[in-house]
C-alpha cells in the first residue's frame, strides 16, 4: 500500500480519535485535557541513533527493542508523547503556552513505562514536568496501540 493510498485511512483514524476525545470530555467533568497522536510507523526513523537517544530514555529503548515488532513499539511511544503533550496543553488553553521549545524540542523527559498490570504508565521529568505542574495537570494517563501501518495513542491529563 502506497503513502498516498494511505492518507485516508490516516485522515479517517485521525477524525475519529479526535470526536471520540471531543466527547470523552464534554461528557465528563471540566478539568481534563486531551491529546490524540497518529503517526505512520515508517515514519518513526529507529535508525536514527540521535533520534532515538534523544527522544527514549535507556529503559524505553530496552523494551522497544525486546517486543516481537521494535518499530511499532517505538511509534506507540512517540505517539503517547506527543498525546501528552497536547493533553497537558489543553488542560487550560486560556494560560499562557505550556511548551516553549518547540516542535524540535526532545522528548525524552516523557517518560512512558509500562506498570505492573501492563498499562502504560506516563512518568514526566525534568523541564516537563515543571511545565505540567504549571498548567496545573497532577496526573497523566495514555493510552497506546498499533497495527500494521499505524500507531495511535491517547492522553488524558487532569
């Protein structure tokens, strides 16, 4: 399947995500912020060793690289990071920005580990964590999943 073939289904995977997570929030109590990732696992290039050093900490790197498919466990990740980043954002879009750094920043001090009962589990460190305890977020939480072609994550902070 091309790249171009594979714009819709991206497209579609994408609108769905975000209505869902339109939803999921007006249905609940104010105070939650959303983010939604989608990104094409090819994309995610786990060749590049200062891409991933720079973005995974050792430990996430490890059990990337022990999953039967490395490159969908490396593009799940990238996508629960990037959806964190957008959930902390949107917890209150009135503030002032959350992220200075820009889209280039690193994102190794978004730490997704995975806890006891095998869920992903988000762990915010550094620069990150003082810009989510500014936006007022005290708990984050993700979720992570891949198919063939596609990672999607999404995160809820409150």
């Amino acid at each position: 399947m091309g790249r171009k073939s594979l714009e819709g289904p991206r497209y579609a995977l994408e609108y769905l995500a975000k209505k869902q997570a339109t939803e999921l929030t007006q249905s609940t109590a104010s105070g939650l912020g959303i983010g939604v990732d989608i990104e094409l696992i090819e994309d995610i290039n786990i060749e590049n060793e200062t891409f991933v050093e720079r973005n995974f900490t050792i430990a996430e790197q490890e059990y990337c690289r022990a999953r039967p498919n490395p490159h969908a466990s490396f593009a799940g990740k990238w996508c629960a990071k990037e959806a964190v980043i957008k959930a902390v954002s949107s917890l209150n879009p009135t503030w002032e920005k959350v992220w200075i750094k820009g889209s280039a920043a690193p994102l190794i001090d978004i730490e997704i580990c995975i806890g006891a009962s095998g869920a992903p589990v988000v762990l915010l460190h550094g620069e990150v964590k003082e810009a989510a305890e500014k936006a007022g977020v005290s708990d984050v939480k993700v979720s992570i999943s891949h198919i063939d072609t596609f990672a999607i994550a999404t995160a809820i902070s409150r």
